[in-house]
C-alpha cells in the first residue's frame, strides 16, 4: 500500500454526504477535509449524529461521499466500481467494529484466517500468520474457540487480530470499545496502540468514548457534520501552556 505523493495514507477533500428519505435530502457531512499520514492514532469524535461513522464508512469505501473526494494512498476512489472498491477494503484496510461481527461458526483461528482465505493466500502462510497474531493479542491457547465461548474483549482481540492479518497500513475502528467494560476497552486500546507503535500501523477511530480521546494522539473534532476541530494532542498541550501563561506551570486550575 503505497503512500501519496503529499505522504498521505488517506486523504478527504471537501467531502459532503447526504441520505435521501423519501423526498428529503438529509446532510450528514459539509465539505470536510482531512489528510491522514502513515502511523497516525488518531480519532474522529463527536456526539451521535455529528457525521463520524459516514466519515469512516466514506474513508473506508463502504460509503460513497455525495460529493467531494477521497484519496486511498494517492488513489481517487471516485472513479472505482463496486467491485474494485471491494478490493481496496479486502486488500488494504482492516476493519474493527464495536459489534465485533465474527463469524459465529468458526473458531477465532478460522475467523483471522479468513481475509487470507479472500485472497486466496496458501495455507501455510494463513495458519502461520494467523497463530501469529492469535500469539501477539494474547489468545495463542484460544485457537478453536468459538465466539459464543468467548468474552467479549477476547472477541475484540480476535477481531483485531482478523483486522492485522492482511498487514494493512490502514485500520479503521468504529467504536471499538462500545461494548466492553472500562478495563477491557482499556486493555484493547493498549493492543492497539502497541500495534500501532511496533508495526506503524495507522489507526483512525471514530467514538464518543473519552477513553479513546485520551489514548489518541490526534482528535478530528466533528459538529453537525463539519470539521470543528483538528489538533494533535501536542498542539492542546502546547496551547493549554501558553493560556496559563509564564509562570503558572503546577498551579491548580
């Protein structure tokens, strides 16, 4: 997966979305821009309707924007048909989903094996990469498990292992830790951040989870489906500083 030429692993310019029902347009994004570089951490937050999960189904090929333009590794998707859309999601981006939509009859080996199934990979480099991964989000005993066998931060590990097994430079999570105690999402957003680090994986999130905004070190900041907000967690640092002004570092405020 190639970078564009500006660095980018994805890029959104003057993306609008809007669904029709009935006889009614209804906007859920307004000219956004974003532009995104290999081995960012970063999230797309805001309340509920604010327009972050169509940013990521947008970025993520599984929408399409009403109008502007999205860029995967300097590739323009507008131009693509259903079908090479299908294959920039199964060869370069990895999913995690807050619903965790394993396949319940297969084991967590067989539901990471899976992507390398789709892309008709031998079955030696599958169980390899596979048990690899299975290893690394601490599940190597949990191989034949099945979902329903399982908690649900073990199935978020096997979904993101399912999600790294392709070796993706791109991972999109939807509210990943929606439906997982504090402790749990905690430890899943560790994983990733570990991921994130040792592999330089780009990780986009979208939440409303202050836990996840804590772990980001970028936050896009979306209102009514427009960008309000884009800073890095060292840019709100830098400002909180200089707000308190000379001399006042360590004083209660």
């Amino acid at each position: 997966m190639a970078e564009t030429p500006d660095g980018y692993v994805v890029e959104a310019r003057e993306v609008s979305k809007s669904y029709r029902v009935g006889k009614v347009d209804h906007p859920a994004l307004h000219d956004v821009d974003m532009a995104v570089r290999p081995g960012e951490f970063a999230a797309i937050v805001g309340p509920s309707g604010s327009g972050k999960t169509t940013l990521l189904n947008i970025i993520g090929c599984i929408d399409e924007p009403s109008s502007g333009e999205v860029f995967i590794s300097g590739r323009p998707v507008a131009g693509l048909s259903r079908e090479e859309r299908a294959e920039v999601r199964k060869q370069d981006i990895g999913f995690v989903f807050q619903t965790f939509n394993l396949v319940p009859v297969l084991s967590a080996f067989e539901n990471v094996e899976l992507p390398l199934v789709l892309l008709k990979r031998p079955a030696d480099e599958r169980r390899e990469k596979a048990v690899s991964l299975l290893e690394k989000v601490g599940l190597g005993d949990y191989l034949d498990r099945r979902p329903a066998e399982m908690s649900g931060g073990q199935q978020q590990r096997v979904a993101v292992a399912r999600a790294l097994v392709k070796n993706p430079k791109l991972v999109l999570a939807d509210e990943p830790t929606a439906n997982l105690d504090s402790t749990t999402g905690e430890g899943i957003l560790e994983l990733m951040r570990e991921l994130n680090r040792d592999l330089g994986i780009t990780f986009i999130f979208s939440t409303h989870d202050k836990m996840v905004m804590d772990f980001a070190r970028r936050l896009v900041v979306l209102h009514d489906g427009r960008v309000a907000e884009d800073r890095t967690k060292s840019e709100v640092r830098s400002q909180n500083s200089e707000s308190r002004g000379p001399g006042t570092e360590g004083r209660p405020g």
